[in-house]
C-alpha cells in the first residue's frame, strides 16, 4: 500500500498531523479533502496563495517526509477509544454493564 493509500484511508485520524503542518487548513478543509491528494493541493493553493505546482511539491514533500509511525500512532491512538460497533469488543469495565436489558430502548410511555 502506498504511502498516500495509507494517508488517505486513516484521514480522520491524522487531523492533527495535518494541521500540524498547514494550521491555515479549516475542520471543514480537512473534511472535504478526505485524504485526496488532489483536494489537498487545491485547499493549499485557496488557503496559502500557492501555484499548484508549489502546493503539490508541500503535498508530496509532507507525505514523502511521513514516517510511518505517524501513520501507526494515528492507529493506536484510534485503538484506545472504547466503540461499539459490530465486530469490536467494548472494553471490560464496559462489557459488563452492556447486558441487552442496558441496551434495549426504554419502552414508550401511553
């Protein structure tokens, strides 16, 4: 997997590493790019008066310059947060108070 598959498939998890770099890029920026290389580079040339070719150079260069424990860090920190989406264990002190009565919707009042 390429270094920029990687980025782009734990986007939301490198917010912080993006802003890190080019904190002129807004939470919405971040969003709308979804880790596309191109959409990057776009917002680069809109929020720091970039041409394109300087923004895709930053682009690249960031990416090229990644070490892949930011990208492992980004995971492990992801990893920590309790979830409760399907196929993944909540965490103990959670799983036993997770019985289906505590997860049932309360019943509707007449």
């Amino acid at each position: 997997m390429s270094k920029w598959e990687q980025i782009a498939k734990h986007w939301h998890m490198m917010a912080a590493t993006v802003k890190g770099q080019w904190d002129k890029l807004t939470d919405a920026d971040l969003s709308f790019i979804g880790g596309k290389q191109d959409l990057l580079v776009m917002k680069l040339q809109e929020r720091y008066g970039l041409h394109q070719d300087d923004a895709a150079h930053q682009a690249f260069q960031w990416a090229t310059n990644l070490p892949d424990s930011a990208i492992t860090h980004s995971l492990s920190l992801a990893s920590d947060r309790p979830t409760t989406e399907p196929g993944h264990a909540l965490p103990p002190m959670l799983a036993s108070a997770a019985t289906p009565a505590t997860l049932a919707p309360p019943a509707l009042v007449k």
